[in-house]
C-alpha cells in the first residue's frame, strides 16, 4: 500500500508529466476526484511540483536584448511601467527574484545571500522548496554600532533557509571595519577562514544592489553603518553604490576606494569565481548603481524592471553622446 508521499509523487506525475486528467487519476489510484485535488496541491506547497511561467515577453523585449548584448547577462525583466508606486515595483521585482533563485538552486547548494531590503522584500515570496545537503551563507559582514545583533541580517538568512531547508553558515563580522588592520587581522582568524572558504565556493549567490540616493533607501547608507563624514567621502570620490558592501563608481571601479579596504563583503572578482549570480534591482533611481555593478561583472542574472532597465541603457548612450 502506498504511503501519501508516494500517493503525491504518483498523482503529480501523471498530472504534470503524462498529462491524464484528475478523474482518471481517481480511477488509476482508487481514490475520490477530490483526494487527487488534494495530493496535487499538497505537492505544490511541500515543493515536489514548481510551476513557473518563463516571462518571455519581458526576457525577449528590445531592452532585455540591449541589456544582454552591452554586458552578457541574462535578463529577468519584470513589466511595470512609469505609474506604479515604488513599493509595488519593488513588489512585482521581488517575486520575480524569488522564482529565479528557485528554480536556480539545487541539492548540496551553497547559496550566498547579502542583506538589504531588497533581499528582506525577496523572502516573503520564496516558495517552500526542500533541498538537500544545501547551506545558506552569509556573504558579507552585518553588525554595526547602532544593531551589534544584527536582526536584520539574521531575519533574512532565517527566512532563506526555512524555505530550502538549509544549514545557516553566518559571518559575524561588521559591515565596515573601523581600521583595514583589524580586518586583516580578522581575516586570519580560523573561525573566519572558515566562513571565507565557503563563500570561495559558492555554486549561487543574490543579492541587491544599494545605492547612495536610491528613492527607496539602502540599509547600508541609512542605517548607521557609516557616518556623516563617511558618506560625504563616498560622495566626493562619485561612489554611487555597492554590491555586498563593496562601493562602486558608476564607470564599475573600485579598487581605488578607500572605505573598501575596510569592507567586509564580497570583492567584484570574488563575485566572479561564483556560476550564477543574481542580482536584482527594482527602483530606477538605482540604475546608476545598477550600471556599475553591470561594469564590475558582478551578475551573470539581472533581475529587474523594465523602467530600471530602460534608465540603464539611457545612461550609457548620454555618456556616448558626451564623448563625440
């Protein structure tokens, strides 16, 4: 007799594979019409069935072409429009982000998470997905003066990994060093070493991308990792926004960045060891950033709206019209 796992595995086969219809099934399995119904959508919630709708029009529109042309990512392009307010753009962005991590992830994973409140919006839409043997990592440190526990990061890896049934690996370090002494020193520690090794490993990362002037405001700017004069310093050297902590100008430089050699996250060719990486953007007041992270070939998965894209390419044929 079969257990109701098997009962599930039978129905949804025959259901999403061969195509029979649920009475047929409710003969096959000698069972009621509304017991198939059942086991159908008890394998949609425990995770053993995905449905996704692969977004063709928007993925195949001119301006996701444009996209994967100038910087050869794959573009998940969510249709908005100009008159949605930012919270629903964001919205619309953040369900689409979450599908594509979903259907990414796999078995003996480790997925590489940066907080933000892109990522904190992303996780009420993660369906249940049970994966095994997979560990979620934290990619870049989250403590700083005014949260030392660091509730925000610790929802999210939470959330992530309630929904994969995953291991937690987090990085207990700050945000920002106070001095790149300290972190050199911290990056020598074993506890640390550790945590770094994992994430040279990484098979998937997401995360957002911040920005300094973003109408919908980056944690990493606004909520005290770093302080007047800081943010002054990143302004007067054109820092435009980051990735994983790690500042970026508009041109995707970098390395010149003083507040960087403090950083703890992830540095642009640290990212690129990575196969998949999901980056997801839904304000336009981000494309600055946005372009930046595109330059530093940070994403291989740019998931974002049409408006944000359209702004992207708009910067870049302004900066063409200015060099003739």
């Amino acid at each position: 007799m079969h257990n109701r796992y098997d009962d599930m595995y039978e129905a949804a086969t025959r259901y999403y594979v061969q195509g029979e219809t649920m009475e047929l099934i409710a003969r096959t399995l000698r069972m009621s019409r509304s017991s198939v119904s059942r086991l159908l959508a008890d394998a949609r919630s425990s995770g053993m069935v995905r449905i996704s709708i692969d977004a063709r029009q928007g993925s195949a529109s001119p301006i996701a072409r444009a996209l994967t042309t100038m910087f050869n990512v794959r573009v998940h392009l969510a249709q908005v429009g100009d008159a949605l307010p930012a919270t629903a753009r964001l919205e619309r962005v953040s369900r689409l982000a979450a599908a594509v991590l979903r259907d990414t992830v796999a078995d003996n994973s480790l997925i590489g998470v940066a907080w933000g409140a892109t990522l904190s919006n992303i996780m009420p839409f993660l369906d249940h997905r049970p994966l095994i043997e997979s560990t979620v990592v934290q990619m870049n440190g989250g403590t700083n003066i005014g949260d030392t526990s660091a509730r925000h990061v610790a929802g999210i890896l939470q959330e992530m990994a309630k929904a994969f049934e995953a291991q937690i690996v987090q990085f207990p370090v700050p945000a920002f060093f106070d001095y790149a002494a300290t972190k050199q020193a911290m990056w020598r520690e074993r506890s640390v070493r550790f945590v770094r090794n994992l994430q040279s490993e990484l098979d998937v990362a997401i995360f957002g991308i911040g920005a300094i002037n973003g109408r919908i405001p980056s944690h990493v700017y606004t909520a005290g990792f770093l302080d007047e004069s800081e943010l002054r310093a990143l302004k007067a050297q054109r820092v435009v926004g980051d990735v994983c902590t790690v500042l970026l100008r508009q041109d995707g430089s970098w390395e010149d960045i003083e507040l960087n050699e403090r950083a703890s996250g992830l540095t642009p060719p640290e990212l690129q060891r990575i196969r998949c990486r999901i980056g997801v953007v839904g304000d336009p007041s981000r494309a600055s950033a946005l372009l930046g992270a595109l330059r530093a070939n940070t994403i291989t998965d740019l998931v974002c709206d049409d408006v944000t894209a359209r702004r992207v390419a708009e910067l870049v044929e302004a900066e063409a019209t200015r060099r003739f």
